[in-house]
C-alpha cells in the first residue's frame, strides 16, 4: 500500500503561482510513477502530469504546458507540480496519484490522494 497526502493549495489570483506537494508513506514511493490529475466542479477527472519513478520522462497536458512543471524528491518521498501563470480555468481539486508505469491514463493509477482545492480568482 501506498499512502499518498497532498498540500498546497490554495487561492490565489490570475498569474499567481503555487506548488503543490504530494507526500507518499508505506511502499517505496521511489518504484512508482506519479500522476497530477484535476477535477473542476461539474467536470470529468483529467490528466495534467506525471513523472517516472527516476524523474527522467515528464508529461503533461497541453492545456498546462509551459507553465507547471513537476519534479520529484525520491529522498523525500515527495513529488511537487510548481503552477505558474494560473489561470482560472486552472480551479480544481488536484490529486496525486502513483502507479507502476508512467501514465496518462486514470485507470492505471493503483493509489490516490485525497486531494487539494486550488482556486484562481480572475
């Protein structure tokens, strides 16, 4: 099992930055890859990240392109998505999520967090 906690949200106004964190305990959090996924009110979940277990293959949404950036602290058990030039359309609940291969696919992701309200006021 692996336990998966995120942090940073917040609100914040249009152009402002965050990072959020996605904190992982249980099984070694470094043999997953790790996924960002967002869900704004009265929408479907989407894909917007994710990263190898080695940090060495990143992807994201082209609607996020350019302004967020993921990375990982493999000795910290942590994964961040930096968001720059937030947008409003940006609102959402953001979850982490970890899965055995590298993915953009919901599906395949074994383990969730519960999630963090980020709110971008225009």
């Amino acid at each position: 099992q692996v336990q998966l906690v995120e942090s940073g949200g917040g609100l914040v106004q249009a152009g402002d930055s965050l990072r959020l964190s996605c904190a992982a305990s249980g099984r070694t959090y470094s043999n997953y890859a790790v996924g960002w996924f967002r869900q704004a009110p009265g929408k479907e979940r989407e894909f917007v990240s994710a990263i190898s277990w080695s940090g060495g293959s990143r992807y994201y949404a082209d609607s996020v392109k350019g302004r967020f950036t993921i990375s990982r602290d493999n000795a910290k058990n942590t994964v961040y998505l930096q968001m720059n030039s937030l947008k409003p359309e940006d609102t959402a609940v953001y979850y982490c999520a970890a899965a055995s291969w590298t993915t953009q696919i919901e599906y395949e992701y074994d383990y969730w967090g519960q999630g963090t309200q980020v709110t971008v006021s225009s």
